[in-house]
C-alpha cells in the first residue's frame, strides 16, 4: 500500500518507520527546507533503545507556510 504521512516530526517519522518496516511504500509531505535533509533517508533512535533507519523515503516538497 502507499502511505502519505504529512509532516516527518517525531510522530510523522515514528508512524512513518512502522509502515515502511511492515512493507508499506511511504512518502512523507514536508516543507521544501526539509526535503533536501530527508533524501538521504532518516535514522531513529528512540527511548526504548530501539533503533531504525528509513531509507529510500520519499520526501515530497510544499511551500506552505503557517
């Protein structure tokens, strides 16, 4: 299935992991600031000492500002 997460925050990337983990294809919405930092991928390390990497998420831009 493919996932749209809007925002790539704490829970926007935590939710974001989890569906990529259980094989899902997952684009995350950001600010165009923050696209460039996410092509790369993303690393986790949360309290409960788990630890997880996000590679090959997509980042797709908006210029949309509060």
């Amino acid at each position: 299935m493919r996932v749209l997460v809007v925002g790539a925050g704490i829970i926007g990337s935590i939710y974001g992991w989890a569906l990529a983990e259980s094989g899902h294809e997952v684009v995350h919405l950001v600010r165009s600031g923050r696209a460039a930092i996410l092509r790369d991928g993303m690393k986790l390390d949360v309290f409960d000492r788990c630890k997880g990497e996000i590679n090959g998420t997509s980042a797709a831009c908006t210029n949309w500002t509060p």
